[in-house]
C-alpha cells in the first residue's frame, strides 16, 4: 500500500453548499483557461442592422407596428439527449403561427453554448441546424464557454463559430449538411446589433468559469454604451451571469463588477441584461441609481441537464420574491424543472418578456407552451410594471 496521503480531487463542491450563494469570484475549473480571440471579420467597431438581414417590407412591417418580436435563450445544445432542444424548437416555431404576423417573432438571439462540448464544428449540424431546420427566421448568436473550449490538439477557439455566424457573406455553410440556412454575418465574436427599437450589445465572456474579458472588449463595450442610441432600449448580454442561485455555478462577481465599472464610466447603464449559462429561468430586478434592471437566465433552451435552484438554509424553498444579500437586488421568479425560452416584444415604450415553459420529453411534445412569467419594462421611467409568475 502506497504511504502517500495527498489530497486527491474527485468532484467539484457545489457553490451552493452550506448555505446559498448568488455570486462567486471567478474560477478556473478542470482545463477552462481563457483563450485568444480569433480576428473579426467585419470592421470596428463591430455593428450588424437588422435591415441587413430581413427584407425592407418586414423592416417595414416591424416600423408600421411599433413592435418587434423575438426569441431569446441559450444553452440549447443536444449533445447527449437531443428531445429537450427539439421540443424547445418546436414550442418556438409553433409562435410563428396564427394570423398576426406582426406577433411573429423577427429573429433569434441566441445567449451561447450552441454546441457542447468544445465547439466542433462536426457537432454543428447535429446540434444547431437541424434542430432549427424549421425556425423561420434569422438566428443571431454570442458564443459561450462551450463554444470556445478547446480539445487538445483541436481547432484553435471559436474556429467553427467564426465559420457558422460571422461569414464576410451569407452562404451555406458544410457544417450545415442539407438545411438551407445561411451562415451569420456578425462582425465579430463580440458585437452589436441594431435593430429598429433596440440596440443589442452582445459581450463574449470566454471560457473560464465566471467569465473573463480582455482590455480590449472592455473599451469596445464602454464606447458602445456611451454612443447607444438615447431612443432606443439598450440590452446587454454576457454569457456568463451576474446573478443566479442556481446548485451548479451560481452568479459572477466579476460580471457584476466588470459591468457596473462600465456603466458608471460610460454614464448609461443598460436597460436589461441577459445570461445563459446556467440550465433554468431566473429573472431578478436591480434597483439602482433610481431605475429598475432586470437581470435574467434564461439558459433552458434545451441542454439536457436542468440546473436546481438553492433551498434556503433550513431546505424549504426560496420565499419569492427574495431579496438577495445586499439589499439592491431581488429574485422575482424562476423555473427550474422545465426547459423554455423566453419571447421579447420590444417597443419605443417598453420591453414585455414572457417565459414559456415546455413539456417535459414523457410528455406530448406538441402541447402548447406554458406561460408562466412575465414582465412589462417601462423605459421611459426605467420601472417595472405588470409583472407576475403564472401557477
């Protein structure tokens, strides 16, 4: 028998353990080091119109409306257990139907981890296009810490995210195999999309968990906070989340920091802010500097591993809403035994989110989506209203 006693590691503590956490300082688990970023493909500072993408008459459509519609999730990839992903996709499509196509979602803004678990683009088809095979609408996408990890002796990072959503030209691409979608023509891994009643500012906080910007990110996303349009809903996404009380990664300190350094220098804060990453539905408000941001998860789109909400101390369930420690934010509601997505409507007045719930898979896959959240933003007086959880 061997006298050697040093420690050995077998399984990674919840951060959860013990009591509950909302956030934790950034980590480096296993072999998730930051990577380079590869080359945009576009030029600075990096923006995409969404009338580059849709034909005049549905930006016209949109314009006459005073609305527009659109998906938001992440973390969809089916990689060991595809039916969630499909079941999601299929509950999206199905808000395609009806008669009122101003209620038709324009596109889908995908929060990363399109495909587990390093990126490779042999798993693009399996996991991204033929899932979406029948979303009738264009898909944009910030990559996650899934689509930029690295096999050993791989392609460098991202190399099949560049290739799928940031083409110099719209083409179909081989990782596409048979479905008609054309590649992405995003700028760059980091990026902005303007649209005609938001501007969507989609930062890539890389691999290692609890995310990581480089200096250069960080000034690209200052600049765009300080030239975002004053009219316009302003909507920042990260991967990684700020705030989350989920069993498995909890929220980054980090994210919280890097962001509310960026808002007070720049002087404009966003107006919503989006993660995925962690495997359910929460959606918290931050009360600050007079407004209300909601803060939201939204990263059940369809990762076969739902993420578990913490209990409190004494193992009950969270009394919602529940005021985390600190006293400026709040965790209004979530849903963590189902997977989903969320649907925006975006006008000059306000943004309304609604979360829709799925079946489970032993369940009929095309039953209806469930609503069962929703907020109403206002954005002239940065207040929520009309909010509530469905039963």
């Amino acid at each position: 028998m061997s006298g050697n006693s040093a420690r050995r590691a077998y399984a990674q503590p919840r951060p959860t353990s013990g009591g509950i956490t909302f956030a934790v300082r950034q980590q480096t688990r296993g072999n998730q080091q930051f990577q380079p970023l590869p080359p945009p493909t576009g030029s600075a500072p990096y923006h995409l119109s969404l009338d580059r993408v849709l034909p005049a008459d549905q930006i016209s459509a949109i314009q006459s409306a005073g609305r527009m519609v659109l998906h938001i999730v992440g973390d969809t990839g089916g990689v060991k257990y595809p039916v969630p992903q499909q079941i999601v996709a299929m509950a999206q499509e199905q808000q395609f139907d009806g008669l009122d196509s101003a209620a038709h979602p324009s596109f889908f803004y995908h929060l990363g981890d399109i495909v587990y678990y390093y990126g490779e683009a042999s798993e693009y088809y399996s996991q991204f296009y033929e899932p979406y095979s029948h979303y009738s609408a264009p898909i944009f996408a910030m990559p996650g810490n899934h689509d930029g990890d690295v096999m050993p002796g791989g392609a460098a990072s991202l190399t099949a995210f560049v290739n799928n959503f940031c083409a110099p030209e719209p083409h179909i691409t081989a990782d596409a195999g048979e479905v008609t979608r054309d590649a992405m023509t995003q700028p760059n891994v980091y990026w902005t999309l303007d649209t005609p009643f938001a501007t969507f500012v989609g930062l890539y906080s890389n691999v290692p968990e609890g995310g990581k910007f480089d200096d250069q990110q960080i000034a690209w996303f200052m600049n765009e906070l300080r030239t975002a349009p004053e009219d316009k809903a302003l909507i920042v996404s990260a991967h990684h989340p700020a705030y989350s009380a989920d069993t498995e990664h909890s929220g980054s300190l980090y994210i919280q920091e890097t962001l509310d350094q960026a808002f007070a220098q720049a002087g404009r804060a966003a107006d919503l802010v989006f993660a995925g990453h962690v495997h359910n539905y929460q959606r918290f408000t931050r009360a600050t500097r007079g407004r209300q941001i909601p803060y939201i998860v939204a990263g059940a789109g369809g990762y076969w591993n739902l993420h578990y909400v913490a209990k409190q101390p004494d193992g009950s369930p969270l009394k919602l809403p529940y005021a985390l420690p600190g006293g400026d934010t709040t965790l209004e509601s979530y849903c963590d035994s189902r997977h989903g997505f969320l649907r925006l409507t975006v006008t000059p007045q306000y943004v309304r989110g609604d979360y829709f719930a799925v079946s489970r898979p032993h369940e009929a896959w095309r039953a209806p989506a469930k609503q069962i959240d929703s907020f109403t933003l206002d954005l002239r007086e940065h207040r929520l209203i009309d909010t509530g959880t469905a039963t």
